[in-house]
C-alpha cells in the first residue's frame, strides 16, 4: 500500500478522489432527503384534503353509507371508541390508522342515517347542495401517521392524514391516505441514477487530476534526473531546465539553479583558496628548509635573522587561514561592547607616521577581531604611505566609522573591489610587500560583514586610499 501511493501523483488522485466522493455523498444525501420530504408533505397534503372533504360531509349530516369517498385512496371513518362507522368500498386491509378493522360496524337506528338535520335523508339532499367550504367545524389539528392500506388486490404504502369533525352530537374522526408511490419512485430513480453516475464522475475526476498532476509534475521529473546526473557527475557547471511558467515549478527551478551558481563559486573558491594558501605556504617553508640545511652543512653560513623572519611569515599565515577558516564556519563575533576610538589609539601605538583623531563611539561585536581589522589596515597603509598615514574614529548617523587615510598612489577604481579578494595583491604591492599574503584586506571585510558592517576604499584628501571602516553603534 505505501508503494502504491508513494508518489505524489497517486497521494493527490486518491485525495482528489476522497474529497469528491465525501462531497458527491453528502450532495446525494442531500438531495433524496429533500426529495423523500417534500414528496412525503405532498402525499400527506392530498390525504388532509381528502379527510376534510369527507368531514365536512359529515358536518353537513351525509349518512355514513352515501359519503362521497376517492375509490383509490383508503378511507376510514370512526367514532370517539375507535369503532369503524363507514371505510372506502374495495378496501380489504389497512395498518397505520386507529383500528385495522376495514368493515363498518352496524350503528343504532340502522344504517348510520340520523335524524333530519343530523343524517336523514333531507340532510343528504341538503348536503349535497352545499360546497364543503360551508360545512360545519373540522378540527384544527391534523394528525399524519405513515401505513399501508390493499385496495382491490393491490397494497401499497400511504400517508395518512386524521382530521377530526362532528356527526350530529357524535365525535368521529377521518382517516384518509396520500399514496407514497411517487415518492418511493422519485427516491429510487433518483437513488439508482447516484449509484452509476457517481462512480462514473469519480472515474472521471481521478483520471483527470491523475493527468493535470502528471503533467504539473513533469518538469519536477526533469529537475531531479538533472540533479541526480550532476551528482553522479560532480560537474556544477550544469544546470536544471526552468519550465517556461511563472509557478511554483519554475521558482524551484530558479532557485535551485541559483544555489548551483553559489555552490559552484564555493567550490571554486575554496579551490582557489586551497591552491593559493599551497603556494603562498611554499615560499617560507623552502626557504626555510634550504637555510637550516646550509646551517647543518655549515653552521657558520647560518642565516638565523632570516630563519626567524620566515618562522615570524610562516606563523601570521597560518593566524590568517585559522580565522579565515573561522570566519567561513560562521563563527559568531559575540556581543560585547568597547570603544573603537580606544582600540584605534592601541593598534596606531609605536607605529611612526600615524595621526590618530578617535571620539568615544561603542561597537559591539569581537574585540580582538575588530582590532585585527585595525592593524591589517594600518599595516596596508604604511606599506604605500609616503609620509604620513591618517586615523580618524567618528559617528555617522547610527554607524561608527573609522577611516584610514594615507598619502600613497591610492587604489585604482578598477581594482576596489579586487583587493578585497583572497590571495589578491596587485603588482606594485607585490614587489614592495615585505611578506603579506594578500590576506589582511580580505580579512578585514569578513570581519566587517559578520559584524553587520561594511568596508569600503575610496579617494583619500591627500590623493592616497581611504579606508572606511562601518560598524553599528553598540551603546550600554
């Protein structure tokens, strides 16, 4: 069973298909009762109308032998002892009613006829000129029970409708039935027809949702035999066919070929990165080696100033791919609060040519962290100062700034956003860097972004690079 409706397609066929029938049965339900009441009210209309034409032949003092009776309908006249005093002529038995008894019961003074006035002949003559409309008192409240009744041969199921009236001083009470004949027809008919054309519209609604799904569900097909051949085949250059909608299929789509491009990136960068960190890690170590091989050879040639300026390389990169390394796993940079001005004055302390201007302004975030962003930009700008490096600590808006300025070429526009990179150092930098990786700036950046901050280079007064430094003012 769970194989069978292990798709999706299945899941919403069957579902379409439940809902269906919950609502077509309900519908049919519907639709028989209020058919089966309102046939059964009319029945019962015509077996009212029935007693009372009877009763008011008898308000009006017809003899009970001379009443006026439908031959079709059963009709049951009887007094306050349920005593059977006059019934329909071809009736042979009756259920439902106050007595089952279907022969009238012989009445004193002969055949039921009164006096004159309360049932002889003159008052059948006089009813007989009379409308029923002009007859004397019906009761008010009519009775309705349900029964059968067999009339010349024939039973049937009736409606029957008790109405109440006078003969002379004598209470009686009329029996007359409605047939529920129609109504048991109309009900049938009405019941067979649901029996076949509810299944038939429930065929057809699964089939239907069976093929609108199929085909909704096609390009979903699609996108998962791409995924599966880009899995198999570690290519993510590849991407997903988008459907050519505006629904849901095709954001899917969309979006999973927008993660493709983002995890390809990340690939390619932590490629590039890994390549990069490789060749940069090669330099001092050979370096290294070759001078502690000429020391072992010959400990007189031992360059140590030079082994100790490669060990010092060798450390702040592996410092720098241990937070970059941080830094990618989403390491969060806390909360606590201290002033930027101050960590400015410490980072700009000992360094020659450097002009510190700090307000008192609150950040919030990694302490040790922002003051590696402080000296990775001090370092950048004394490598291309010429005389004089500038820092300044201030409040803009909601956003703590701290800028770097320096008096050096300054930074192409071209390449503002380039040395944010990793492993990017142009080609002035790299014949006059002392050692740098080209890590500092790309650093500093990560940091800033993860501190919900920004850093950007731009023009500085004096013609050199100004490197401004946003952070969200974090006050106690």
């Amino acid at each position: 069973m769970r194989r069978l409706f292990g798709s999706v397609r299945s899941r919403a066929t069957l579902g379409a298909a439940l809902v269906v029938a919950v609502a077509l049965v309900a519908a049919g339900a519907a639709v028989l009762l209020s058919l089966r009441s309102t046939l059964i009210d009319q029945a019962g209309n015509d077996a009212e109308r029935a007693a009372q034409n009877v009763v008011a032949q008898i308000n009006l003092g017809k003899a009970y032998d001379r009443l006026d009776m439908d031959d079709d309908s059963p009709v049951q006249v009887v007094d306050a002892d349920n005593t059977l005093v006059a019934a329909s002529e071809d009736l042979e038995r009756i259920s439902g009613t106050a007595t089952d008894a279907v022969k009238p019961q012989p009445q004193p003074g002969g055949t039921g006829k009164g006096e004159k006035g309360t049932g002889g002949e003159d008052a059948d003559d006089d009813a007989d000129d009379h409308p029923a409309e002009d007859a004397g008192e019906i009761g008010e409240g009519t009775k309705f029970t349900d029964g059968s009744a067999t009339i010349d041969g024939e039973t049937a199921d009736y409606r029957f409708a008790a109405v109440e009236g006078k003969a002379g001083d004598r209470e009686v009470t009329v029996y007359a039935g409605g047939s529920l004949d129609a109504e048991q027809s109309a009900v049938n008919t009405a019941l067979t027809v649901m029996l076949i054309g509810f299944p038939l519209l429930l065929g057809v609604v699964a089939a239907v949702t069976w093929l609108v799904t199929r085909r909704a569900l096609r390009p979903v097909e699609g996108i998962r035999r791409e995924m599966a051949a880009i899995t198999a085949s570690q290519d993510l250059a590849r991407r997903v066919p988008e459907p050519d909608t505006h629904d849901e299929v095709a954001r899917l789509a969309r979006t999973t070929n927008e993660t493709l491009a983002a995890l390809e990136t990340s690939v390619e960068q932590q490629r590039r990165f890994v390549a990069d960190a490789s060749h940069e890690l090669r330099s001092p170590i050979a370096s290294l080696r070759t001078q502690l091989e000429v020391g072992a050879a010959h400990p007189e040639l031992l360059d140590v100033p030079g082994a100790v300026e490669d060990t010092v390389r060798l450390q702040r990169l592996a410092a720098d791919l241990l937070l970059l390394a941080r830094l990618d796993a989403g390491e969060a940079p806390g909360a606590k609060r201290f002033d930027l001005g101050e960590v400015a004055r410490r980072e700009a302390r000992g360094r020659e040519n450097v002009t510190v201007r700090a307000d008192v302004v609150d950040v919030a975030g990694s302490r040790s962290q922002v003051e590696r962003v402080i000296g990775n930009l001090l370092d950048n700008a004394q490598r291309h100062a010429r005389s004089a490096v500038t820092v300044t600590v201030r409040t803009d808006g909601a956003w703590a700034v701290a800028a770097v300025a320096d008096d050096g070429d300054g930074v192409a526009e071209a390449d503002r956003e380039r040395i944010f990179e990793r492993f990017v150092r142009l080609d002035e930098a790299r014949s006059r860097d002392d050692g740098g990786a080209g890590l500092g700036l790309a650093i500093a950046r990560d940091v800033a972004v993860r501190h919900g901050g920004t850093l950007t280079v731009g023009r500085a007064p004096a013609g050199g690079a100004l490197f401004e430094l946003r952070l969200p003012q974090g006050r106690p």
